[in-house]
C-alpha cells in the first residue's frame, strides 16, 4: 500500500491511494497522511481510490479521520472512486452514531419508588409460587420413579442441613424457653397463676415457635447454603453442561437437596421443642416448680394433635426453605456479585413465603378448629 500527493493549487490538495487499505498497511499511512492533512489544511481535500483493490473497516477509519478533520474547519472533502462496496460500508459506518444517547437524569418520586417496589416485592413472590408448583410436580413424579433419586446427595445434604445445624436450634431453643417464661413470670404471678406459664410456653413451642424459629433458622442457614452451591454451578456453567447431557437440573440438583431438608426439618424442630421446654423448665424449678409438677402440667396442656401440627407445617416449610433457596441459585446471573445478590435474595425470600405459608396454615387450622 502506498500514497501519493499532487498539490493541485495552492489550497487544493490531492492524496491517491493504491493497494489494500487494510489494517497492517493503514497503520503505515496513519501518521503520514494525517500529518499532511492537519499541517496544510486545504480548502479543498480530494481522496482518489481508484488504484486500492481492497479496502476494510481500517482504511474506512482513515477516511473518517481526513474528512471529519476537513468538516470540522469547515473545509470541503471529496471522495472520489471508492468502489460500491467499499462506499456502502462508509455509508453503514457514517450513519452510526458517534456518542451513545445520554439518559436524562430523571428524579424518582416516593410513590413511583413504592409502586415499582411492590411489583418487584409481586414478581419474585409469583416466580416463588410458580417454581415451588413445577417443583412439586417433578417430586412427585420422582418418588414415584424412586430408582431415579440420587440418595447418596441426598444424604450428603441431610448430613448438611441437620447434624450440622443441631447446635445452634439446640442453643436458641433453650434460649427462647428460658426468655419466654421469664418474661411471662410476672403478669402471671399478679394473677396466682404462674403454673399455666408452662401451659403457654408449652403450646407456642409445639404449635408456633418451634416450627417457625427453626424454619427461620434454616432460612438463614440452608436456603443462603443452597442459592450459593448452585448459583455457583451456574456461573461454572455447570448447570447449561447438565441440560447439555440431556440432564434435568431440577430433578437432578434440586430435588435431593428438597428431600433432605423435609426429612431433617421436622427431626430439628423436635429437638428445638425439647431443649425449649428444657429452658422452661430451669426457670420454673428457680421459682419453685418440680419437675414433676412441669411435666404433669405440660401433659395437660399438650396433646398429640398440636404437635402432629406442628409437625406438618414444619415439613411444609422445609419444602419452601429448600425450593426457594434453589430457585435463587438457578437464577443467579453472572458477574462478581451475583451469587451474594442470589444468597441475600434467598434468604428474604424465604422468610417471606415462611410468613405467607404460617398465615395459611393458622387460617387452616382454625377453620378445621384444631
């Protein structure tokens, strides 16, 4: 590639091209040619091109930068023989634009920001609904098909989610018992009746707190554990290789880690209960209460419905910590953030859908008069 210039008059400059205007050669021409352009400053500028045999989007760029020069002085700039093609890439290029559009700064009011909250707050509550519905139907189908469950993840998560968290729902457990019946000690010794604190530490263990406090626990715990192993999968693109395999990702990482979390769920809201009415039963017996006494009184308040419904509910929160959990960790997005946004999101989803789903269950129970 090679250049030539013919001064046509004192203010009238010509540069012809031959060759390739391509990237090695135009990185040759740049300094020259601009150099000419800048120094002189012609009023009229012609560009002849009628020896280049090819030209791509580098020697496009020269042309841009000699005629941008000229217009800018207000001095003309002529292009003379450029071949169809190689004009019809000049004209594509012309007509993008040369800076993005800025955004106009605009000041969001408090009751556009409410609104635009509540219907996010409304997507992801109804992306919750609609995955735990299509995760229900590939766990049914799946314990049907029960050669298909891969027991041995399903045990590694058990070991995860329960021995694991033993510890802690064992210590807030007696915790709670011991705070709950301290607190009612003296409303009820106004009233003589500090013996019926069991009564009512005893059925908010069974029938609320213990299902719910370890639900939340597990929403901190499992469902975060969960969003960040599979978010972390699918930032690997270890979940598009599965699908790849012909793999199902729901039924092949979800569900067992749904399993676990039923099976263990209900076992640590039992030990939850239990070191609760253990913490009960230390401030009771600082006051003067046996432990007979404690347990007679218990046996009175309690019976086998109330904790067969806790229980249930329990299992049913299980269920929800563990798909919610999971949701958020397919949808991770990529980036250096993505998985601790998928964690924080799976965790306040969780405890959400918790809330929603005790509300329909007090509902249940009510009308059922249990």
């Amino acid at each position: 590639m090679s250049f030539r210039i013919e001064k046509l008059s004192t203010d009238k400059l010509k540069i012809i091209f031959s060759g390739r205007l391509d990237v090695d050669s135009v990185a040759k021409l740049w300094d020259p040619c601009t150099t000419i352009v800048t120094q002189n400053s012609p009023t009229s500028l012609i560009l002849d091109f009628k020896d280049v045999a090819y030209c791509d989007g580098a020697g496009i760029a020269l042309i841009q930068t000699l005629r941008k020069h000229q217009i800018e002085q207000k001095l003309d700039c002529i292009i003379d023989n450029l071949q169809a093609d190689f004009q019809n890439l000049l004209q594509y290029i012309d007509q993008q634009p040369d800076k993005p559009k800025q955004e106009i700064a605009y000041d969001e009011k408090f009751s556009e920001h409410v609104g635009r909250v509540t219907v996010d707050f409304l997507k992801i509550f109804h992306e919750n609904i609609v995955f735990l519905g299509i995760l229900s139907y590939q766990l049914f189908f799946t314990l049907l098909n029960h050669k298909k469950i891969r027991w041995r993840d399903s045990l590694r998560f058990a070991e995860e989610v329960g021995p694991q968290a033993l510890p802690i729902v064992a210590l807030i457990g007696f915790l709670i018992g011991l705070i709950s019946t301290f607190q009612a000690a003296p409303s009820f010794k106004q009233f003589g009746a500090q013996v019926y604190m069991i009564n009512l530490v005893g059925l908010g263990l069974v029938r609320e707190m213990g299902p719910l406090l370890t639900a939340v626990l597990l929403a901190g715990r499992t469902a975060s554990s969960f969003a960040a192993e599979i978010g972390t999968m699918k930032i690997n693109q270890e979940i598009d290789a599965l699908k790849t395999m012909g793999l199902n990702p729901i039924r092949f990482l979800v569900v067992p880690r749904i399993l676990a979390t039923m099976v263990i769920t209900p076992i640590l809201e039992s030990f939850f209960i239990i070191f609760g009415l253990l913490g009960s039963m230390v401030v009771m017996s600082s006051i003067g209460y046996t432990t007979d006494t404690f347990m007679n009184q218990l046996h009175q308040a309690i019976d086998s419905t109330d904790y067969i419904g806790g229980l249930i509910k329990v299992f049913a929160f299980g269920f929800v910590i563990a798909g919610v959990g999971c949701l958020h960790g397919i949808k991770t997005r990529f980036g250096a953030r993505a998985v601790g946004q998928s964690t924080t999101q799976a965790v306040v989803s969780s405890l959400i859908m918790l809330v929603a789903v005790d509300g329909i269950f007090a509902l249940i129970y009510y009308v059922l008069g249990v």
